[in-house]
C-alpha cells in the first residue's frame, strides 16, 4: 500500500504530494519523511510519480 505526504520538494523550493510505501520513513524519491504539517498544496513531486507508475506498471492484475 501507498500513501501520500507532504513534504518539502526536492528542488527544497516548497512543499508537494510525495508517495510514500505504508511503513517507510523516505518517499519514493528519497526524501526523508518530516513531521505531519501542513497539507495545503496542490502539487506533487515528479520524480515520486514517476516512480510510482512504474511500480503500478511491474504489478501483474489480480
């Protein structure tokens, strides 16, 4: 399972929607996850989507 945080961006410029495995404590793209904040963004970090689908993509349908 797959869960969604805010956290700073990788670029450090503001905060985005990483995508984070239930029970890890980085992103998918490697940000440390930080305490549990504010929620008022609307982006998300690319490099975590991006690896995100290509999880999706490697899962055979049940």
């Amino acid at each position: 399972m797959y869960e969604m945080h805010v956290g700073i961006s990788v670029s450090g410029t503001g905060q985005v929607w990483h995508v984070v495995a239930h029970g890890q404590r980085a992103t998918l793209c490697g940000q440390p996850l930080g305490r549990d904040g504010d929620t008022q963004t609307d982006h998300h970090c690319l490099d975590c989507m991006t690896a995100f689908q290509r999880l999706m993509q490697t899962v055979e349908p049940v």
